[in-house]
C-alpha cells in the first residue's frame, strides 16, 4: 500500500468536472502549471490553518493525514486501523475505491455510523464544493464507511472575536448530504470518462473559455492564454462576447467587425487602439475638475484580510488597514508635504492609525483618493468599530474626491491603458516614465503579504529594509495621484 498508485484525487476530480484540458494537463505535462507564487502559497497556507483550527470542533481525534504519515498509501492504511481499533473521530482520513483517493478533513462516529466534515476557509459554500463533497462521499461509502451525514464546514463572517477565539461561533456547517446524494450517479460516470480522457495520448482539444476562471484562477492559465497577444478583445472592458469572437478566430481589436456592437466607453477604447490617438473630454474633465481646489490632500490606504480574525472587534476577512499615506499642498504652487503611518506587527493597527489620520488631515481641504469607495468603506468599517470616532471619521468621508471619475468615465483615456482604469495603467500612461517598477513591492496584496510575514522576522535590519519598501509603495500611491491631477489640469487650460 506504501507504493500506492492511483488515478484520480477529489481535487482532480474537480479539476475534471471544471477542464478535462485542465486534468489531462495536470497528468501528464504537470510542468506547464503556473508557478506558485509567493501569495498563492501564502494563501493555502491559510487554508490549511483553517482546517487545523476546525479540528477543535471535534476534540481528542487522531491525525492520520500524510504530514504524518508521509504517504498517501500508508494514510489509508493508518486510517483502517483507527477504524478497527474503535476510534471515534479522525483528522484527515484516508479512503481508496475504483483508483480514487478521497482524504476527509474530520470524520466522526455516531453509534454504527459515520459523519463527515469537509472543511473550507471561505465564508459561503460555493459551487464547487457540491462536487468536491459528492466525491468525498462516494470513494468513503464505497470504501465500506457507513455514513449518516455529510456536511461542510466553513467561515462564519457575521463572527465578532472579542478575547479568546470561540471556535463553535467561528464556523458554520451545513449538511449537504442530500445534494451529495442526488448526484452520486453523476459521479461515477464522471470517474469513468476522466479516466478514459487521461488514458488518452492526445490532449483535449477544449478551448479557452469562462471556466477558467470561475470562482478561481485555473492554474494552466498562463499555458492556455498563451496564444493571447498583449493586446487583444480580452482587454475591451465589460465585453460579453469575447470568447464568442475568440472561437470564431477574432482575438486582434483590428479584426472586430465592423457591425460589432459597442457601447460608448468600449467605443472609445477601440477607435483609439486601432487610430494610435488619445481621446480627452476637455469640458467633462473642467467640469469634474471645478470641485477640486487647494488646499488638497492626496490619501492611499493599505489594508490586510486575516482569514482567522487576529484582533478584538474583527471578524473573518474582513479588511484591516495598516498604513497610509498622504501627500498635501496648500496651493497649486506651495511646496509638497508628506505624512504616514504604518504600524507595528503583532497589535491592532486601527486604534493608532485612525489617531494619526484625523490628526494628518486637520488642516481643511478635499481629499482625493483613487477608487475612492475603497477608502470610504474602510473609513466606514472603522467608525462602526470604534464608535468614539465616527463623527470625525465621518467628515474625512465626506471630504473625499474620487480622482478615478474621469478615467473611469473615459473624459480622459490613451491607449496604453489597455482599456483598464487601474492606478497601476493610469499612471504610465498619464505620466509617461512613471510607474511601479523600480520598487520591491509594485501591488497592494504584496503590500499586505509583507506586512503579515513581519511578526516572524527577527533581523532588525531586515525588518527596517521592509518597512522602508512598504513605505515607498504606499508613498508612490500617492504620489501617483500628485502627477496624474497636475496632468489633467494641464489639459483643462485647452478648451479645444
């Protein structure tokens, strides 16, 4: 059993139901998967978190998962002799059937029966995890296990920690045990035809499609959208038949049809891709630009997502801001300050970071943000937290200016935006030689990836050099929106 060859796994099998290129490709050319990235990785290790903290649900089992046996085979072997020995609940639990293995996070026994608990770290069941419990159930009854239940285990959002982590309120499980049974025979015509599709020598012919990236990022994308030049009717925002024209041999904007429909903004988009010109609605952006006047704050924030709620008064992913950055000029030709804040590892950012931040922007003025709705939500996020200060929060929200309007709008658009609003597209563009290259972080979520890792790093230097490096990408944020206004007022002055 140690040598244990098998066909197919429950994530396979998923894997199959979504992409049968996907599975045959994951088979046989493995290789050709996009590389885990530093985050992805980070993120199954979260998930992996989530399961362990699960286990307390169901107290004193026994782990025979492969970290501890370090074989699948030996996994199942240890899994039948905890059975037979009359253990009553079991980590990772492993089962073979029809060349399927199948590892159940928890099972527990009840009288001559079985209950088993599949656990997630999102905060809803999703699509997906019918499927994924439908072939848990199917390899464990087969395998012999009589089974009462079936049910999943996942994140309850609406969770508030307050002291200690109460673990029965932090989750929620759901039966799906008559979902799962209603689709038992799909199950195992899907066993059979995925096995025949591996058999295969030839890889599917299955074409790009929506199923791609539904509810996650296939990881053969990168292989897959290869044939995809760097600018094509996949960057047209908001485009429903993208795929359509794709199947028909249509991936160049140049090779749209002349009868394609399009809506305004996609309009724009295209006419200046094709004719190489930049397309500026001098009158809209005057008029968006007459609400914004000196004195003027530039704000940024950067935020984090525990998946477990580390702090007092926070819930399951919900969106903790860290650090902040603010530049602010007086008048259009008065010198430009600088203020921020980044906080401390290992302790609440929100007390100090909301202190700092009414006390930075005292001084009366606008305050543009980009896609300023993330800001406000965080601001609102904090004043129902930490009520003392919803008053002065308040008015920072009702201060602000979202500076993303006129792209967004398309009053102000070129061609390298490549039909995205982004700040990371805006900017180059705008601001031509500017952008995030030069920095160890160039993204928000590598910003936080960083800020999480901090509480582990011992090396004072080290640690010196990385709040250096968030600092300079929060500053840029900032910064940014400084060039980019100083840009459209620029092209305000021509009334064309």
């Amino acid at each position: 059993m140690s040598n244990l060859n098998y066909v197919l796994s429950k994530s396979t099998y998923v894997r199959g139901i979504r992409c049968l290129k996907s599975l045959y490709l994951n088979k046989h050319n493995p290789g050709l998967r996009d590389k885990v990235n530093e985050l992805t990785q980070f993120k199954f290790d979260k998930g992996k978190e989530v399961g362990i903290l699960a286990q307390k649900l169901f107290p004193d089992g026994v782990d025979c998962g492969i970290d501890v046996t370090g074989e699948v085979g030996k996994s199942i072997v240890l899994t039948g002799e905890n059975i037979k020995k009359g253990l009553k609940t079991i980590y990772e639990a492993a089962f073979i059937c029809n060349e399927v293995v199948a590892i159940a996070d928890i099972i527990t026994k009840n009288g001559g029966e079985w209950n088993v608990y599949e656990v997630k770290s999102s905060t809803e069941i999703k699509d997906y995890h019918y499927n994924d419990a439908a072939v848990q159930y199917y390899v464990l009854k087969n395998s012999g296990l009589k089974i009462k239940d079936i049910s999943l285990v996942f994140l309850d959002n609406t969770y508030v920690r307050s002291g200690e982590l109460e673990i029965a309120e932090l989750f929620k499980i759901q039966s799906v045990n008559n979902e799962v049974i209603a689709i038992q025979k799909q199950v195992e015509e899907n066993i059979k035809n995925f096995k025949s599709v591996l058999d295969c020598k030839d890889i599917p012919d299955i074409k790009i499609g929506k199923h791609c990236k539904e509810g996650y990022d296939c990881d053969f994308i990168g292989h897959c959208f290869g044939c995809i030049p760097g600018y094509s009717i996949f960057d047209i925002p908001r485009f429903s038949r993208n795929y359509e024209l794709y199947n028909a041999g249509i991936i160049k904007i140049e090779d749209l049809p002349d009868d394609i429909k399009l809506s305004c903004k996609q309009k724009i988009m295209v006419d200046c891709y094709i004719n190489k010109m930049n397309f500026i609605d001098k009158q809209r952006l005057k008029d968006f630009l007459k609400s914004i006047t000196y004195p003027l704050y530039f704000m940024d924030f950067e935020t984090i997502q525990p998946v477990i709620p580390e702090y007092d008064n926070s819930r399951p992913y919900q969106q903790i801001p860290f650090q902040f950055s603010l530049h602010y000029r007086g008048s259009k030709d008065s010198e430009l300050k600088h203020f921020e804040y980044l906080a401390e590892p290992n302790c609440d950012p929100r007390p100090e970071f909301i202190k700092k931040l009414i006390e930075y922007t005292k001084n009366p003025g606008k305050i543009l943000c980009y896609n300023a709705n993330f800001e406000k939500n965080i601001l609102k996020s904090l004043s129902n937290d930490f009520p003392d200060y919803r008053y002065a929060l308040n008015i920072i929200i009702d201060r602000i200016v979202d500076l993303m309007i006129p792209f967004r709008e398309m009053s102000y658009y070129k061609p390298q935006m490549k039909g995205s609003y982004s700040l990371k597209n805006v900017l180059p563009a705008v601001v031509p030689g500017s952008d995030y290259s030069g920095l160890e972080i160039q993204d928000g979520e590598t910003a936080a990836l960083t800020f999480m890792k901090l509480s582990s790093i011992k090396d004072d230097s080290q640690v010196k050099k990385i709040r250096r490096n968030l600092s300079d990408y929060c500053k840029l944020d900032t910064y940014a929106l400084v060039k980019i206004l100083e840009e459209l007022q620029t092209n305000s002055i021509f009334t064309g």
